[in-house]
C-alpha cells in the first residue's frame, strides 16, 4: 500500500500552522508600523522646509528668475520679506518638502545641474504661499534738514543794492577755465544677503527610487525564512499515485541567507544570496541564488508623494534532507533537489524612515525528492517523486525601518503559494 506523507500526523495540525503563522505575520507588521509610523507624524507634525536660492532686490528680477525654474520642473515661489539690518527683499524658495532629507537632495540636484551657486535649507512652522503682488515695506529714514536759524529782532528792510553786470572781454573770455560737469554720485555696493544657519535635521543616506539601493551603492544583509510549500505529485517513477494522494503533500523549511545588493542606477538593482536550507540542524545543505529589481515610478511630490510601483524576478536553488511521520504512522526520510522562480509585482509608501508595501506574485516550484521508509517494510521500498507548486498566484506584504542612516531591518510574509515569513537585517553602505 502506498502512503502519503506530512510533517505531522494529524491532518488539522497543518492548518494551525498556517494560522499561526498568520497571527504572528498580523503582530508584527502592526507592531513595526507604530514604531516607525507614528514617531515620525510626531516630529514632522506641522514642519515644512524649503531650499533659498535667491535673493532680489526688485521683484520682477526674482519673477523672472522664478519662472525659469518652474519651467525646469521645480515648485519655486517668490516671497517678499523684511531682512533684519538689509531691508526689504523679494526671496525664491523651493518646496514645501516634508523633510530635511528630501530638501537636501533637491538642493545637491540644483547644484550638479549648475542651476544655482547658493542654496540654504530653512525649515518653516506654515507653508510659504506665493506673494508676488505684496508690496514692498520701504523703511523711512529721517532726511538730512539744516537747523533752523536762530531767531533775531526784525531789521528794517533795505531797499536791495543793484548788482551791475561785469563787463568781460574777448580776451578775458578766451582765458576763462573751462566749467566740468558735476560727476554723478557713486553707486553704494550690493548688499550681501547673509545665509541664515541651516536647519538641523537627520541626514539620511540617499537612496534609490522605492526601495531600491542608490545607484553606485552596495548593500549586505542577512535573512532568515520560515516556510511551508503547498505542492503536489506530478510523476511517480516506480508506482502511480491516486487521486486523494497527490494533494497531500506540502515542503517545510528553513532559509538563512547572506545578501550582496548592488545599485546600478536608482531604478535597477541586482542582490545575489548564498546561504543554507534544513529543516532540522542536524542536516543543512546549501542553498544559493539571486534576482533584480526594477523600479517602474515614484512619486517625488504632491499628496500621492512616495508612491512607487516595482517588478521584480528572482531564482533559488538548493538541497533539503528531513526526516517525518507519514499520516499512517511509517517514518521516512527524504531527500529533495529543488528549484524555484517567481516574479513580483509590488506598490508601496516610502518615506526617509520606513516603506509599507504589498503586492502580488507568479511562482514556480519544482522538487526532484526520493523518499526511503526506515521501518516496517522490509525490503525498503524508496519511492521517486516528481512535485510542484499546487498554487502559482499568490500574495505578500512587508514594512521596512531604518534603524539609522544605513541599518535597516524589513518584515515580509507571502500566502497562498506558499506560507511563510521572513526577516532580514540590512546595511547600505
């Protein structure tokens, strides 16, 4: 009689499992999310920044200026201010950012292009609206009036003495110096606007678009994954399998894994992992393989700012050696070659602290396993087993924190294809 083969005796205790593994997946998404989420609307509450990249005395100059830049593509307005000591100015600013982070790579970025020599990064407690029609506030300064004169007794008036005109001759006229014009009055130097001190803020790394690394920057984490694979038998070398009997069989296993990530731009990156599989310590093999990420869009400002979509492919292969306990009782142990491909599709929320994303996946499973009964049935019988994926569709969901500037730490679990959850420790460097 042929038997098919779980991990666990009891057909429910499978089921349990994936509950388990569920409630747990649920715990600590949510857990992550309030850490990082509600810590960063608490200190962003109600701060805005913008980057300064002019100053102009007269407003059309600054117009003029402003215009420019929205025609390239940047948020600029035109605000006139009192400068403390310099008088009244009409100042171009970039933004609103949200934070410091995103104000500073705007400021770098205007920089390389060369499409300004000063910036500085202020942050604001209220939005700047443009001002373009406010007029200025000239300060009033006391003229330069002579003193009165002394008061005196009235004098009789004296009837005005006849000035006579001075004869002059031609000769006298030719000898006459030249008058020179009165030269005009100097210029006062510009006033230099001074750079007001920048605004303290975290000076996270610069990262490539989603949840990319930036191009030109590589990466090293470690992984730890816990799953269970629905599969089913597909081909029996040395026997037939029945109908109730192909669906009974599902692959568990554990993944530690050491990540290489490199950024070739900020859209694309490539990660290669090498690591072990086991089910139990005492039989670990080698597990190995790698994939790319491509950015397709985000969203750099607006209220849909951070928004990014990304496909991404991937390839693993390895080796699995487990013992179990059949549903009738019979102790087997396998051996198991397997492969596995799958491409995800994923929309996302990035901010400079954490990314919460979801998205769906294509799987293919493949595993070439030979299974020997140890007990009970002399001679032993090893049975030949062809098994893939019972589900190609499935779906995930993640969130990752950055700890610090280059430390991060990503949550991620998957359904349907398979159940499982993973974790990882990550540094960019």
């Amino acid at each position: 009689m042929t038997e098919f083969y779980c991990k666990n005796s009891r057909p429910g205790v499978l089921l349990d499992k994936q509950e388990q593994i569920r409630l747990w997946l649920i715990i600590l998404l949510t857990t992550l999310f309030c850490l990082s989420f509600i810590p960063h609307l608490a200190q962003a509450k109600n701060k805005y920044y913008y980057v300064h990249v002019g100053s102009f005395r007269a407003k059309s100059n600054a117009v003029r200026v402003a215009e420019d830049l929205q025609k390239k593509g940047y948020s600029a307005v035109v605000r006139g201010e009192e400068v403390p000591k310099l008088g009244y100015w009409y100042r171009i600013y970039l933004g609103p950012f949200s934070t410091y982070k995103e104000a500073k790579i705007r400021s770098d970025e205007l920089k390389k292009r060369g499409l300004v020599k000063y910036t500085a990064i202020y942050g604001k407690d209220s939005p700047i609206r443009e001002d373009m029609a406010k007029a200025p506030r000239i300060e009033k300064r006391p003229a330069l009036v002579p003193p009165p004169p002394p008061k005196t007794e009235p004098s009789v008036a004296k009837k005005p003495t006849a000035i006579q005109p001075q004869k002059v001759t031609p000769a006298e006229a030719k000898k006459a110096p030249p008058v020179s014009p009165t030269p005009p009055p100097a210029k006062p130097p510009p006033v230099k606007v001074k750079a007001e001190p920048l605004e303290e803020g975290p000076l996270w790394q610069k990262r490539g678009y989603g949840r990319n690394v930036a191009g030109g920057k590589f990466s090293l984490a470690w992984q730890h994954t816990y799953r269970e694979v629905q599969t089913e038998v597909t081909d029996r070398k040395n026997g037939s399998v029945s109908g109730n009997e192909k669906y009974k069989f599902d692959t568990e296993m554990h993944l530690d894994m050491l990540r290489i990530g490199f950024g070739i731009t900020d859209f694309l990156g490539l990660f290669a992992d090498v690591g072990v599989c086991y089910d139990d310590f005492d039989d670990i093999n080698l597990a190995y393989g790698g994939g790319a990420r491509l950015n397709l869009f985000e969203v750099k400002n607006g209220t849909m700012r951070g928004f990014y979509s990304t496909l991404q492919a991937e390839y693993y292969k390895g080796k699995l050696e487990t013992d179990y306990q059949s549903v009738g009782g019979n102790k087997f142990s396998k051996e198991a070659d397997w492969w596995e491909f799958s491409g995800k599709g994923e929309l996302g929320l990035v901010r400079d602290r954490f990314a919460l994303y979801f998205g769906a996946t294509y799987f293919m499973y493949s595993e070439d396993t030979d299974r020997k009964q140890l007990e009970n049935t002399p001679p032993t019988v090893v049975y030949e087993d062809d098994l893939e994926e019972e589900n190609s569709f499935g779906a995930y969901g993640g969130l990752s924190l950055h700890l610090t500037p280059g430390l991060l730490i990503n949550v991620e679990g998957q359904i349907l294809t398979q159940n499982s959850i993973a974790a990882m420790v990550e540094y960019r460097f």
